[in-house]
C-alpha cells in the first residue's frame, strides 16, 4: 500500500508567496497557485491571517483560521457574538448581508480596533 503524508499539519502555519504587500495580522486569500494578498469585502477564498510583514517575493506565513482564535482589526462596529466576514484590506467586519463568514467575534469593537475572532 502506498503511503501518504499531508504537505501540513493540521494547524500548523503553510507557507505561500504574497502576490502584494501583506502586513502581519492581516486576513489573506488566495490570490494565484500557491499565493495570497490581503482578504478584499466578503471574500471567499480567505485561507487564513498573515503570520508576518511579507512583500512580494518574499516566503509568508499564513495561520489557519478554523478552530483558532486571533486577534483582528475591525472594520466597522463589531457585537461580541457576532458572526464576521472579511471587511476590506484583510480587515474583519460583521458579517451582515454578507455570505461568507469566516468566525464568530467573541469581543466587540469599534472601527480599526482590535477584535477577538473564533476562527470557523
């Protein structure tokens, strides 16, 4: 039988290479094979929050949301208990009308503060 190995861990840290400046902290998304750029409004292609500062061409690496709680700047007023999407620039915003949420705000906070989020 042959064997196989996942190229990650479960939730350990995978690496992509930025396709633009990402700033540590930041939501990021697919943006090309094996790349990332800051989350745009509602994305649906978030992989996860920026470990570091990257430019382009360097080596990011990016934390998975699921199960994991972060600390994220809102965009616009977030409830404690509030379901969150991405807001604009890798930001997280309350998910609203929205259709891709990616966690649950356990703290509230006002625009540009930061937020407790409960990755889902």
């Amino acid at each position: 039988m042959t064997q196989y190995l996942p190229a990650f861990a479960p939730g350990a840290a995978i690496t992509y290479a930025p396709t633009a400046a990402v700033t540590g902290g930041q939501v990021v998304a697919v943006s090309g094979n094996r790349a990332v750029a800051p989350a745009g409004a509602d994305s649906a292609a978030v992989v996860g929050v920026a470990a570091h500062d990257a430019a382009v061409g360097d080596q990011l690496a990016v934390h998975p949301l699921t199960g994991v709680v972060h600390e994220l700047v809102a965009s616009g007023v977030i409830a404690a208990g509030d379901r969150v999407a991405t807001g604009t620039a890798g930001t997280v915003a309350a998910l609203g009308a929205g259709s891709n949420p990616i966690g649950t705000a356990l703290t509230g906070a006002l625009d540009g503060e930061t937020v407790t989020v409960l990755g889902r």
